[in-house]
C-alpha cells in the first residue's frame, strides 16, 4: 500500500440521494483514504444547498462596472480585496488545501451537474485559481491532481468510437488530470456487481496520488505571437504520427485511441 500520510483529498460531491450508488462511492473513498492517513475533505453540493449561478451577488459591496458587469474581471476584484461571498472563499481554502480533488458524480447529458458546474465557475476564480499567463502546464495549481469519478445512465459500449452516445474519450476533453473512474450504468447491475466496483475502486485508491497524469501538450508548444497555434516544428515533428497529438490536438488525423481514459496513451 502506498503511503499517502499528510496528503489532504477534496472530494466535490454532487449527489441529492444519501442511498445512491454515487454517495456509496462517495463514502468508499473517504473511509479508504482515511485508513492511508490522508485528510479528507467533501464538498457536498446539494447538502450545502450551494449557488450554482454565477451572478453579482459573489460580490461583496459595490461592482466596478454595474452597467456591464463581467463576472471575470470583478470576481478576480473582489478576490484581491477580500470581498468574495462567504462560500467561495470557503471552498478556495478547501482548494488551496488539497493535494488532489476528486469531483464525485452522475452524469448529466455528457456533463457534470448543473451545481457542480457552479462549483466550477464560480470557485475557480480568475487570479485565484488561473491568469492568462498561468494555465494549463504552467497554471497556478499545476502541481495539484484531479479526477472525475462518475456513473453513467448507458452501457459502456454505448459510449464507444461505434457506440450511439460517441467515444467516451471525446466526451471527456479536456475536463480532466489523472485517468477517470467510470462506474458504467451501475443501476443495471446486480447489488454484488456494484459491490466488486466498490472494491475495485478501494484498490485504486491505494495509489491514486501517485498515478502518473493522462498526456497533455505543455503550453510552451504553443507560440502566443501567433494566436497560440502549435509550434510549427511540433507539427512537422507530429506529421509522421499515424494518430492527432490529443483528442483536441488532432490535426485532422485519428484521435490517439484512449488518451483520456489511460494515462500514458
């Protein structure tokens, strides 16, 4: 077993059912980590009745542009001057916090949870959690880990590159850090079925934060003078490649089969 002691866990949960399999998995990997000594901490969405839409009233006092309010610019404001609404800064200190974050959830129409996706657009503020020259490979939590742990209402082979949903791998870009957990339409299995996922998912909680990150193209391959457009020696040294470098990258070529389901692809 891997030591995990001294690290600290967000798990952003999204779930309205204390009895779904979602709290199950839930609830499986606070007692799992835990056991390893790792401190964990659980946004639960629903539980803390969270605001979802992001609107003026983040904002503590006075907007700078009432007539044209953007919310980027006078959250990123606010943040500075200490006047972000009270659960925003709650979750900003969970964040700065954690070693990892792990987004608990079903999915909703090939996405996250409306509330979760609040979660998102409102905790990741601009300046706090990214700046223009800040992001991707060079962002401001860059040496933090994330996943996506989520059931789905379909069968697997229903989000294939054949399946009627689309590959699951394009479905996926670019949400995502480590490789997902993907708990396939779990309201069809059996309760012993369910069961054995449960366990799988202990087994690789032994040694997530030590699992190697799904393949990203750093940022310095980009050239900003030119509309951050890929390097044009990147391109000629991809040309050869049967396959795109990313799902996002493909450079009209094939998607590199897998690349956001297994690290290393």
């Amino acid at each position: 077993m891997e030591n995990m002691t001294a690290k600290t866990v967000l798990i952003v949960y999204a779930h309205q059912s204390a009895g779904s399999f979602n709290a199950a998995v839930k609830n499986a990997a606070v007692d799992e980590l835990k056991k390893q000594g790792c401190r964990v901490l659980v946004s639960d969405l629903y539980e803390m009745k969270f605001k979802a839409t992001a609107t003026e009233d983040d904002i503590n006092g006075a907007v700078k542009n009432p007539k044209h309010f953007r919310y980027g610019n006078e959250t990123m404001l606010a943040w500075q001057e200490g006047r972000l609404a009270s659960d925003i800064v709650d979750e900003h200190n969970k964040l700065k916090e954690a070693d990892l974050v792990i987004f608990q959830f079903p999915m909703y129409w090939f996405s996250v949870p409306a509330i979760m996706k609040g979660w998102m657009d409102r905790v990741l503020t601009l300046g706090f959690a990214y700046t223009l020259e800040k992001r991707y490979s060079e962002g401001i939590f860059r040496n933090k880990k994330a996943m996506l742990s989520f059931t789905t209402g379909s069968h697997e082979t229903m989000f294939s590159s054949n399946g009627i949903n689309g590959d699951m791998n394009v479905t996926l870009w670019p949400i995502q850090v480590l490789a997902p957990q993907i708990f396939w339409a779990p309201t069809h299995l059996s309760s012993e079925a369910r069961e054995g996922l449960l366990k799988g998912w202990c087994t690789r909680l032994q040694g997530l934060l030590n699992e190697a990150p799904l393949t990203f193209p750093p940022a310095d391959i980009f050239d900003e003078g030119k509309g951050f457009q890929l390097k044009p020696e990147v391109r000629e040294k991809q040309a050869d490649s049967p396959f795109g470098l990313t799902v996002g990258h493909h450079l009209e070529k094939p998607l590199p089969p897998q690349s956001q389901m297994k690290a290393g692809v």
